[in-house]
C-alpha cells in the first residue's frame, strides 16, 4: 500500500468517528435532524459510488470513501432521523439503501 491509500483509510476512520456525537445526540434526543437531508446525501453518495464502479479501473481504495463515510454513516444518520420522528423508514429507501450498501460492499470486499 501507498502512503496516499493508508492516509484515505485512516483519514476515512477519522470522518466516520466524527459523525458519532451527531448519531449519539439523534439517538438520545438531543439533536433533531431531518431525514430529507440525509436521504439526499445518501443518494448522492450511491450515485458516486456507481460513477465509480462505471469507470472501474482496480483501485478499491476509490470506493472506501463513498461506501464508508457517505453510504454507510449517512445512511445510518437517516435511519436514526427517521426514528426520531417516529415515522417509518420509506421500504423503498431501506431496501435499496441496504441491497446496495451490504450486499454490494460486501461481495466487492469478499472477492
């Protein structure tokens, strides 16, 4: 590994760790948040992540950073503001965000 992939992946550590106030003030009630907002990050995060894989040239690292920080945090800071407001997470949303987050990270990292 390359200096620049070790510093993406810990640099990525860092940007997941500090999403943890927000999701711990979301769970305890102490931050409202919107989910709107996250659904559009989240949607945006997909769509890179695709712009990627469309253009694939063997450099997994270009996807740690879609797939950690945008998908997995943001999709999970939906989830909690959608809690939050005590409404139901579309099925849609879950389902699409769920199919494509673990099933395709997960067959990616796998092989």
């Amino acid at each position: 590994m390359t200096d620049g992939v070790v510093a993406n992946l810990l640099l990525q550590g860092v940007m997941v760790i500090a999403f943890v106030p927000t999701a711990v003030g979301i769970y305890d009630g102490r931050a409202k948040e919107k989910p709107f907002p996250w659904v559009l990050a989240v949607a945006s995060y997909v769509l890179m992540t695709a712009t990627i894989v469309i253009g694939w040239q063997g450099n997994w690292e270009a996807l740690v950073h879609p797939l950690a920080s945008g998908i997995g945090v943001n999709g999970a800071l939906m989830v909690l503001a959608f809690r939050q407001q005590r409404r139901q997470v579309p099925l849609w949303l879950f389902t699409t965000w769920g199919l494509f987050y673990f099933g395709f990270a997960n067959s990616l990292f796998l092989c």
